[in-house]
C-alpha cells in the first residue's frame, strides 16, 4: 500500500460515511429506539471525525460533517413526511417538537427553541456543544448536533405532511436551522482536536483554525438571529 495514503482522501471513505448515516438513521428510526437513534448517530460520525482530525485534515472533517449530515437530515425528513407518528417517537421530544412546528408554520408563533422562546435551551445547546466536545473529543458535540439534525428533520417532515411541498415556497424553515446546525457541526469539529492533539494552544488554533472559527461563529450568529427575527 502507498505509504502516503490516507482514508479520508478516499471517495469510498465518504460513501462509507454516507452508508453509516443511512443505517444508524434509518433502523433506530424506524423501529422508535429513542435513546438509541442518536446514540449510534453521534458515537459512528465521531469515528469519522476524529479519523480526519487526528490526521490534522479539517477540510475532510468537514467533509465528512456535511455529507453525514445532508444524508442524515434528508432521511428523517423523508421518513418524518411518509411516517409522521413513528418519527414522533424516535424523536425525543418529537410529539412536542411536531406540535410546536405547526403552531409557528400556522399560528404565526415565535420560533420553537429560538433565544426569544427559550433561551436556556439554545445556550445550553451551545455549551453542549463546546465543553462537551472539548472534553470527549467531539462525541458529546456530535451527538448534540445529530439530536439537533433529528429534531429539524422531524419537524420539515411533519410541516410537508401538513402543507404538502409548497412548504419549500411559502416557510422560511430551512433558512432558520441550516446555518445555526452548520455553525454547531463547525464547533464540534474545532473542538474535537484539542484532547486527541494534546494541543490547547488558542494561538495555534486562531492561526491554523481561523477561517473555521469565524464562519462557524458567523453561521451559529445568523442562525440564531434569524430565528429571534423571522415568524
């Protein structure tokens, strides 16, 4: 094998990623293992970032972020759509997550889990995000973020069976999540390095890290603003 060879340059290594979200997604889901449908999410997509990241290969860790969360989003959405009540209860919180969403779509209602409806909740989630990933090496950060992923695709699931396709016409949905579970994903990736690298150098990672950083912060900003703004 060529010495200089490495897996996350591969593109069988990223149709692996795509497989793996497929299976964690799609069986827990399907047969309503609540605890465990994020569970296996989080611990597989944590093996393969911290493949890329050990490897001192970011891009590839965010490579392998998004390809595992598009893939992740699109098949809840999918089977929150053709399976509501079953998604409902794979989800945790999915009866309320559901009801919340058709209350904001209909009612005009502020946007569930947005600062202005409940702040605790967002900042928690960020700070879930950070010293849990910080502390385990990015698996309690991506099992944050795939719990987020699951909730968002519940939700545009439960708003297409309710409104049909011109949700994507008529609802601002995806401009409000995307950029503040990109913004997350890109945390837990930057802090995912520290403990495997042993390096808590702040300099090293504003001058190595630096464009992650600030798009990553940019994003969760816009995602969070959006949200506190848009009914």
């Amino acid at each position: 094998m060529n010495a200089s060879y490495s897996p996350t340059r591969d593109p069988l290594f990223y149709v692996a990623v795509g497989f793996f979200a497929l299976i964690t997604t799609g069986l827990p889901a399907m047969i309503g293992l609540t605890r465990l449908l994020p569970l296996m999410q989080g611990l597989a997509l944590a093996v393969f970032v911290i493949l890329a990241v050990r490897r001192g290969e970011t891009r590839h860790a965010v490579w392998v972020m998004a390809v595992w969360l598009v893939v992740q989003f699109l098949l809840v959405t999918l089977l929150a759509w053709i399976f509501t009540a079953r998604l409902e209860n794979a989800v945790a919180g999915g009866f309320e997550a559901r009801g919340a969403i058709l209350e904001w779509h209909f009612a005009d209602r502020l946007f569930p889990g947005s600062l202005p409806d409940d702040p605790w909740r967002r900042l928690g989630e960020i700070a879930g995000v950070t010293i849990g990933a910080l502390a385990t090496a990015g698996v309690v950060g991506d099992w944050i973020v795939v719990r987020a992923v699951n909730v968002a695709g519940l939700q545009l699931g439960a708003m297409l069976a309710n409104a049909g396709g011109t949700v994507f016409l008529t609802s601002p949905f995806l401009w409000l999540v995307v950029p503040r579970i990109a913004g997350l994903a890109g945390l837990a990736i930057l802090c995912t390095e520290p403990l495997l690298t042993r390096n808590w150098s702040p300099g090293f990672y504003w001058r190595n890290r630096r464009r992650l950083i600030v798009v990553s912060l940019a994003l969760l900003a816009l995602g969070l603003i959006l949200e506190s703004l848009v009914r």
